[in-house]
C-alpha cells in the first residue's frame, strides 16, 4: 500500500486505520485474510527548485526491492502474479 505525498508509511495506521478497517472487514468475513505491506516509497527527483515522484524508480523500488523481501518474509501461498 502507498501513501501519498507529505505522509510515510505509518500514516495508514495512524491516520487512516487501515489496520482496524481490514480487521473489521475480516471479522465480518468481507474480505480474507492476507498480507499487506506499506512501504516509505519516497523516491523523489530534483527537478529544477521542486522534489517530484520518479515512477520509474517507485517501480523499481515494487519490483527489486518490496516485493522481493516480502515475497521472502512472509509466505504468500505459493502463487506468484507479475505486475
């Protein structure tokens, strides 16, 4: 899960309660259970005076790096998707 700008990877839980909101939807057999991982993802270029988000390199980020180490952490049930 991705955060928006000016926010970090705990904003989901602090601010947004995703953590309460998917426990409820859980409970009440909404959705099933799964693993969701919030990264950082700041990756930001300087271009000319202002800081922007460089999607090549949030891709990157996906794709070498979060998925990777969450794919090796947790056990995602033996099926793998691409992007």
């Amino acid at each position: 899960m991705q955060h928006g700008f000016g926010e970090s990877e705990i904003s989901w839980t602090t601010t947004g309660k995703a953590n309460i909101i998917l426990d409820n939807l859980i409970e009440m057999g909404k959705i099933k259970p799964f693993t969701l991982v919030m990264s950082d993802g700041m990756v930001q270029e300087k271009v000319g005076s202002e800081e922007r988000l460089n999607h090549v390199w949030l891709e990157r980020m996906l794709v070498e790096e979060i998925i990777p180490m969450a794919e090796k952490k947790y056990q995602f049930g033996g099926r793998k998707k691409t992007l």
